[in-house]
C-alpha cells in the first residue's frame, strides 16, 4: 500500500522520553470490527506480574517484557514471574515513544496490568533509551512489523504446554494496541500500512497519520491541540479517514505528553484509556457507556462515533 502524507518529524529523545518472519493474516475487509462476547471487565485491580522474553524479528532483537495480572496485593511494584490470577485475559501490546521504554511508559502500561489486561511491551532496537534514534524504522514499517511479530510471539503461549500464560490469553477477543508519539504512530501503521487484522482496538496517543484504513477496529485517537512534534491536523486526518467506531479525545492547549504525566487531566486520560480497552477487549459495554461522562472535563472536547458497535 501507498502511504501518504508521511510528513518527517523533529522528533527528540527528551520529547518522547520524558515523560522468525512477522506471521500477518489476511487483512479483513473495513467495517463491523471482531467484537468479543458481552461481559463485564474485572471491576477490581489486580497486582501486577511482568516476564522478560529475548524475541527477534529476523535480526532485529525484540526483547519484550510482558506485564500481566498477578496474585497479590494490588499497588506494589511489578513482581519478576509472578503467578498468574485467576482468569482468562485479552492481550492489548503498548509501544513506546522514541528515547522510551515499557518502564518510562509505566504510566500506561501498568494500569493496563492492573486493570485485567496482559501486556506485551516491545523494546524497538532502534528508537529505545540510548539506541541511534532511527526515526526511520516507524516509515519504513519496521516497527509496525515487529509489534505484528511480538503479537504473534504473545500469543502462541496460550498452546505451549506448561507457560504461565498457557490457555489462560483470551484469544477470541481479538488484540488491543497502544502507544505514544512515534509509539502511536507504530499503533496507526497497524491499521493503515502494514495492517495486522487481529488487532480490533487501539489507541494511538500523539500519533499522525500513516496511510489508509486497512483493518476494522474500534480507535481512540489522544491529542494535544498545541502538539508541535506530532501534528494534531495529522492525527484529525487519520481520524477522519477511519470507519466508526472512533473517538477523538483533544486536550486543548496541551502539547507532546502533559495529559500522560500528571497534568489536571491525566486521570481522566486514563480512565477513558482503560474504559476504551474494557470495551474493545472484554465487550464491556457499560465501560463504553462511561466514556462521555469521564470526558466532560474542562480542557477536554471529546468527539466520538460509536455508531457501528451495536
């Protein structure tokens, strides 16, 4: 596929961080996103586990760490191998900004955990904390690749006999994505360039647009209108692009990240996020139900169009 409007960054490290072959199926044809079975989400946070995984794509290293929900007390740090709670979880993969890493995005990544998700959190070879910061491998679709491979990856633990996660990933629900900045922009690529038609919700924060609409998912886009290193009138565009269901959360006269890391609106931020994933993942619609209420906030204009959910 053509990718258009692929406008170059001025990306830096401070501005993100602060803060085998690639096994893609047929990509399905655009309209009612995969959906899973109507349930209610976990309504109580779990403790969170986190694994260390030494994948590749090729010779690109995938090192991906794994946070999930752990037995335990909820609140503490992530526990090394922790045991897995009881249940079976959807998988929704994050992907951080350029300088980042899955701990730097913690913010995002284990709320995730916490909130009943098992969450696969790559480490990009070219655009983590201290690599050469090659922009390039979010244009030219590597990064996109590599989350479709660590998915993959993810997944095949629930069928390998005697893994922690073996029969315990909720594969019908289809897969979640997220991720920051250039993160965000790995997430759209999923869904325009290089689409990978497992996934069924995401939301890309602070990302632009990277192509046509290629796969039928439920996306929240996460902005600031004042964002000087990801266009907002980018992200507008994929945003107008993409099929319903959809939803467009603009923090007005925000910038690059501030809505992540502490500013007045960051637990609203959060728990439309979650809200957003219990929906998309878990069918939980009365978490769909609350995404206009946590928005009316000042300093927030929430558009969205959940038309086609059903």
């Amino acid at each position: 596929m053509t990718i258009r409007r692929r406008t170059v960054l001025g990306l830096g490290i401070a501005g993100a961080a602060a803060a085998g072959a690639s096994a893609l199926g047929v990509t399905q044809a655009l309209g009612e996103p995969l959906a899973g079975p109507a349930q209610s989400a976990p309504a109580d946070p779990f403790a969170i586990g986190v694994r260390e995984f030494a994948w590749s794509r090729g010779d690109r290293r995938l090192t991906t760490r794994i946070f999930y929900p752990a037995t335990g007390n909820p609140g503490g740090e992530p526990v090394r191998d922790a045991p897995l709670a009881d249940g079976v979880f959807p998988v929704c993969e994050f992907s951080h900004g350029l300088g980042g890493t899955p701990e730097s995005y913690g913010a995002l990544v284990r709320p995730l955990a916490e909130a009943g998700f098992i969450v696969p959190a790559p480490v990009f070879p070219t655009t983590t904390d201290g690599a050469e910061g090659n922009v390039g491998d979010v244009y030219n679709g590597n990064q996109s690749k590599d989350v479709s491979e660590v998915i993959t990856r993810t997944l095949a633990l629930n069928d390998t006999a005697g893994d922690l996660f073996n029969g315990r990933i909720n594969v019908d629900a289809g897969v979640g994505v997220a991720g920051h900045s250039l993160g965000g922009m790995t997430t759209h690529g999923l869904l325009t360039a290089w689409p990978d038609d497992r996934i069924t919700t995401a939301v890309p924060f602070a990302c632009i647009d990277m192509g046509d609409p290629a796969v039928a998912a439920k996306v929240l886009f996460v902005h600031g209108d004042q964002d000087t290193l990801t266009r907002y009138d980018l992200a507008r565009q994929a945003y107008a692009e993409l099929p319903a269901p959809k939803a467009f959360m603009t923090h007005v006269r925000a910038g690059h990240h501030e809505y992540i890391w502490g500013d007045a609106n960051t637990a609203a931020t959060l728990e439309i996020y979650l809200d957003w994933m219990r929906w998309g993942l878990y069918g939980d619609t009365a978490a769909r139900d609350r995404l206009a209420d946590n928005a009316a906030v000042p300093g927030v204009i929430w558009e969205a169009d959940l038309a086609a959910s059903g």
